[in-house]
C-alpha cells in the first residue's frame, strides 16, 4: 500500500501526483497499481490470507501521536 496525497490536512492528491500514478501504470518494470481506499485494501488484504487475524493487530479507538500534537 502506497499512501499518497496531503491526507493529514484534509486534502486529497493534487494533479501532479495523479499524473506520477499515470505513469507508473505505463512502466512495465513496475508492479501493477490498483487504486483504492485503505478499507477496500485491507478487505482485500484479509481474504487472500489464510487465517488473516493471527497477524493482524486490532485497535478500537482513537489513534494519538504523542510527537505529533496536531501540528
């Protein structure tokens, strides 16, 4: 999973990181680019593994960065 776009502030990709997608999905060097949410992606993730929750941490609740306070 590659994360792209300004998701802390609110905002989504902007046009020239839309276009770097683009291009990469023309590079037969580079792996295949499926474009999704992280929902989706770990839906996926989960069936495709045998038994998915031996790994897979849960958390229930709110995330708080200690060194990341908002700014």
């Amino acid at each position: 999973m590659i994360a792209y776009g300004y998701g802390d502030g609110g905002g989504g990709p902007n046009e020239e990181m839309l276009e770097l997608l683009n291009r990469f999905e023309k590079m037969p060097s580079m792996p295949r680019i499926k474009k999704g949410g992280v929902i989706e992606y770990f839906d996926r993730l989960e069936k495709n593994l045998e038994t998915p929750k031996s790994w897979m941490h849960e958390w229930d609740g709110e995330l708080y960065f200690e060194s990341h306070r908002g700014t």
